[in-house]
C-alpha cells in the first residue's frame, strides 16, 4: 500500500475529495476543511507507526488540489477563464494543473477552447 492509500483511505480524508457530502465529526456536524485535514494527517501518522514517509507536502496538496479545481471547473461550467480568476491563477497555469490532475481533456468540462 503506498502513501496516497494510506492518506485517502481514512473517512476524515473524505473532506479532501470531489465528494458533495462536507466532512462530519463524530456528531455529524460539518468539519470545516482545516480540521479534515488534521485529523487525516493524525491517524496517517498514528498508521505509520514511526515508520518514514517523503513527499508528504506534495502528497496531501495532490489529494486536495484536484478535488479543489474539478469543483470550480464544475462550478464555473467549464469555463477555464472564470475557473483561473476564482482561483486567482494564471489560465495558463489552471490549464497545467488540470492537466496534471488528468482534468483537462476528460470531457467532463466544456468550456473556453485551448
């Protein structure tokens, strides 16, 4: 099992997915992103067990990046132009990013053309 398995198998990692459904406590109440976060970090450690891991930095911005653009590209209804401006990148940079993620020529958005 590699580190992204570890990270994304745990329900509080849920926040950090394209899911529709925010994360909740153990009340049931929505858990705002920061403490998802938290808390999947918390028992990916507690999982390691002491154990040695790399890359965590660009691990957890993956898992949380791509949810985050394929949510604004939906939002914006594809629109590269207006989903850059939300995020305050650079279309050009967004375009990059959706690609990396496999988000750019998935079909699922359409919108503004290359």
């Amino acid at each position: 099992m590699n580190e992204r398995d570890l990270l994304s198998q745990y329900p509080a990692s849920d926040a950090m997915t394209s899911s529709a459904e925010p994360a909740t406590d153990t009340t049931g109440s929505p858990q705002p992103l920061r403490e998802a976060v938290e808390v999947s970090m918390q028992r990916y450690f507690e999982h390691l067990d002491g154990g040695d891991t790399s890359d965590l930095y660009a691990m957890v911005l993956a898992e949380v990046e791509a949810p985050l653009l394929a949510s604004v590209m939906a939002y914006a209804e594809g629109n590269q132009t207006r989903a850059a401006t939300l995020l305050g990148l650079n279309r050009g940079t967004l375009r990059k990013k959706l690609k990396c993620y496999g988000l750019l020529d998935s079909g699922l958005f359409e919108g503004d053309a290359p």
